[in-house]
C-alpha cells in the first residue's frame, strides 16, 4: 500500500482509502468515504460522510464536501472549493453500461468518452446540483442548489435551474452584487 496521509490528517476508521491516495496535513475525512486509487488531497480540507473521490481526482487546499458528494475520475477542485451535500459530477456524455451488440459490459475504467472538468478557486455548488461532463466553473461563482449545469458558468457568476443559466453575480463572500434580467 502506498497512501501518503500526512499524520496531522484525521482519517474516519470507517473511510476507505485505496492505494496512491495523497491526503494532506489537518484534512479530515468521515465515516464511509471512499477515496479511490490516486486521489489527491490538500491541506485543511474536509471529506465528508459518504463521500465518493474516483480514481485520480485531485482536490486543492480549504476545499469542503459535504455528505454523499460523488466527484469521478477527472474533477479537478481548486483551492477554497464548497461542495454541498449530495452534489454530483458526471463525466462522460453518452453513457452506456454495454457495448453497442449488449454482449458485454463496457469498461468503468476512463477511456476516450471520459471528460475533465475543472472547478476554479473559491467556487460554491449547491446541495443537489448535477454538474455535466467536461466543464469549466469560473473562480468564486456560485451554482444553486438542486441546478443542472450543462455548459461552462463564468467566474463570479450565479448559476441556477435546470438547465442552470447565469442569473447574476457574486463577490467574493457570496454576496450578490448584480441580478441580470430576464
């Protein structure tokens, strides 16, 4: 086994932490999370219960999730990141649990149909948000909860609805600061 948990990091006995999983200094991670093969973890972050990190996610520092958030192979987290409780990312746009003739079960492995999305500093998502495949989330924006997010959101931006579509703007606190008309 070959985890790299800094000792400052509290670790749930519960918590289920494959191998290669990088979890920094004062991070604490809850009851029956699981942290699968290569996840990366920051400084002073919180995982928390039942959450899900697939293979190779990377999480930055001051990042916080909440119960039940499921990030798979290919979210990025930048620093200062909030995922609310039961947010899910998704990455792949035509998913499909066979292959094409239904004789086989296609790979969970990710392959050229998997795709990255990245969530920049200081942003915020709301409880029960979905967050398509391949996309960008500006710094310091703010999604709504329960929104479905199919296209890149600016930075600052706030972004509700489904599908979610840029209802005003924030600062850095959260605080709108612009409602934008319909």
């Amino acid at each position: 086994m070959t985890e790299r948990i800094d000792p400052s990091a509290r670790v749930h006995p519960t918590a289920e932490v494959e191998d290669d999983v990088s979890i920094g200094p004062r991070t604490a991670v809850w009851s029956h999370a699981h942290l699968r093969v290569g996840a990366s973890i920051g400084r002073d972050c919180i995982i928390g219960e039942k959450c899900v990190l697939g293979p190779g996610v990377r999480i930055g520092d001051l990042c916080k999730l909440n119960t039940a958030a499921f990030l798979p192979h290919g979210v990025t987290l930048e620093t200062g990141v909030m995922v609310s409780a039961h947010v899910v990312f998704t990455n792949d746009r035509t998913p499909r649990a066979t292959d094409g003739s239904l004789s086989e079960l296609r790979s969970s492995d990710p392959d050229e149909h998997t795709l990255a999305t990245v969530v920049r500093r200081g942003a915020s998502i709301g409880a029960n948000a979905t967050i398509g495949p391949g996309l960008e989330l500006g710094e310091f924006c703010m999604i709504g909860m329960g929104s479905v997010v199919t296209k890149d959101v600016p930075a600052f931006a706030l972004a509700v609805g489904n599908p979610a579509r840029v209802v005003g703007r924030v600062d850095e606190a959260g605080e709108i600061v612009e409602t934008l008309g319909d």
